[in-house]
C-alpha cells in the first residue's frame, strides 16, 4: 500500500509564495514521475508541473518561470515552490506518483487527497 501525503497549503495574497511538499510512503522501489496536478471549480483537472528520476521537467504555460518542481529521492518526496501567485492558482493541488514499482515488481499510479491554494487579498 502506498499513500501520498500533501501538504503546504493555505491562503496567499496574490504575489505571494507558498511551497507544495508530497512525500510518498509504503512499500516502495522507486518512483518514475511524480507532480502537481489542479483542479479549480467547474474546471478540469490539469498538468501543473512533473518531473522524472533523471531530473527532466515539464510546466504547465501559465506557471513557466513562476513555478519550480524538484524532488528528493532518498524522501520519495517531490516539491512544488510557487512564487508570485496570481488568483487564478487558486485550486486544489493533487500530488501525482507514476511507475512506482514496489515489491510486486508491478508499476502502479496513485494520486494525494489534494491540498487547497487560495490566492486572494
């Protein structure tokens, strides 16, 4: 069983920064991809930002150059740090884990609770 587990998020004044966290815990090999997706009302789910084990990323074009996504291995934690925060990222961020091998040897998918980000004044 493997859960992911979010947190950092809360209520910003537009400019604002607010950093994302996701650690990963279970019965886990490795991890392949691991990202922010979110979801605001009456919107569908989107990319934000992924990143692979070699270190390649991919944004989303409205969070290029704001957002920056970086993971730690040894944690099976990945990060999202958000700077300059407009309203329209206020959403809920669900934090994505892909080819997660565990001890089946089998590669599963598995998505957080998600957290809230309120960008307002």
């Amino acid at each position: 069983q493997v859960q992911l587990v979010e947190s950092g998020g809360g209520l910003v004044q537009p400019g604002g920064s607010l950093r994302l966290s996701c650690a990963a815990s279970g019965n886990i090999f490795s991890i392949y991809l691991m990202g922010w997706y979110r979801q605001a009302p009456g919107n569908k789910r989107e990319l934000v930002a992924v990143i692979t084990t070699g270190g390649r990323t991919n944004y989303a074009d409205s969070v290029q150059g704001r957002f920056t996504i970086s993971r730690d291995d040894a944690k099976n934690t990945v990060y999202l740090q958000m700077n300059s925060l407009k309203p329209e990222d206020t959403a809920v961020y669900y934090c994505h884990a892909d080819g997660v091998v565990t001890s089946t040897l089998y590669e599963y998918a598995y998505w957080g609770q998600g957290t809230q980000v309120t960008v307002s004044s």
